[in-house]
C-alpha cells in the first residue's frame, strides 16, 4: 500500500478502498435490515488502539488475531485473546500504513457491548479505525495524516456525524484511544 499524506481515498461502492492493503477478515457481517449499502445507516466512526503484543509495533500479532491466526503459544498475552473474534474495518500502522480488514458496507466486529446516544450495538451503524498504539505512548504524526484522510473520505461517502472513541461508547469498559491520542490532531473531531 502506498503510503498518503493528506490525499484522499477513493470508497468504492462496497466501501472497499482499493489502494490499502486488503486483509480479508472473517469476523464480520451484514448490517442489519441492509438494503443494498443502506449508507444511511453509517453514521459514526469509532477510533482504537491496538498493539500486538501489548506495547510492540510492526508484528503479525493484529493480523493475525483478526484473521483468527493468532498462535496462543506465541507469546503469554495471546493464550487469553487468541480465540476472540474481533475484526475492524481498518488498521493505521505506525508508519502511515493502511489496510482494510472488512469491507464499509459490512459489519465489523470491533466496538462489543458499546452504546452511543441511547443506540445499543454501535457495530451495526459504525466503522472501526485501529491506531497501531497503546494507552501509554504517543501516536506518530504520520498516523494522524492518515487517519485525517480516511476521516474525510468516509465522511465524504457516509453521513458520518459522529467520531469517538471505543471508550466514549464502553465506558468503564475499554479505554481506548487512551490519553495519548490528541483529539486536537484529528481535524473530523468528535461530535456530540
């Protein structure tokens, strides 16, 4: 995948952008009461961090937990988490790298019991963006150009009007982005 600044990226009908990498995930699926894209029904984005394993870049380990690959005896982390099945639409590498696990106009399987404005089951009207990061280290500049652009592509093809984070709808629960995401960088910011 080509790495991009502040380009944007073309959404094909399907919600696929066919310049990231694509990872076919298998955790996923359809929207409810989908009607074709039923674009309407995609409102939000949801913002992550993920690293696998915990606090360590440029692995295997989120690929391959979300294509259910992930080998408990890897590491010690993994022999709790390896059976899960997660996914997310998308995933920002620490260098500005972005692939695509599940396809917009499909249901990934990333935000679990979450609530948003009295709306229960944020998956089924939400895309996922993972930050390759953690609660406890900055994220690269980079990622936040990336992650700009995608904002602004998937506004530009879904009535998004709201971007949070996982722990703004599983509070208590998640905690990601976590304190070192700035808000401040992301030029789509959080609406209420």
């Amino acid at each position: 995948m080509k790495k991009r600044d502040s380009q944007l990226y073309e959404i094909n009908a399907i919600g696929i952008i066919p310049c990231a990498a694509q990872v076919a995930s298998p955790n996923q699926d359809d929207r409810p009461n989908q009607c074709d894209v039923n674009r309407a029904a995609i409102d939000m984005v949801v913002i992550h961090n993920i690293s696998l394993p915990p606090k360590q870049y440029g692995g295997n380990g989120i690929t391959e937990l979300f294509t259910n690959q992930l080998n408990p005896d890897e590491h010690p982390y993994y022999a709790d988490i390896y059976t899960a099945k997660v996914s997310s639409h998308f995933l920002i590498r620490r260098d500005g790298a972005l692939i695509q696990f599940v396809p917009c106009a499909k249901r990934a399987w990333h935000a679990g019991v979450s609530k948003w404005k009295n709306r229960e089951r944020c998956n089924d009207f939400s895309i996922g963006i993972e930050l390759e990061g953690c609660d406890f280290e900055e994220f690269e500049a980079v990622q936040y150009k990336v992650l700009n652009a995608l904002l602004q592509s998937l506004k530009n093809t879904y009535p998004i009007q709201y971007v949070v984070g996982h722990s703004d709808i599983a509070p208590g629960r998640k905690t990601d982005p976590g304190p070192f995401f700035h808000w401040s960088k992301v030029a789509e910011k959080q609406s209420n």
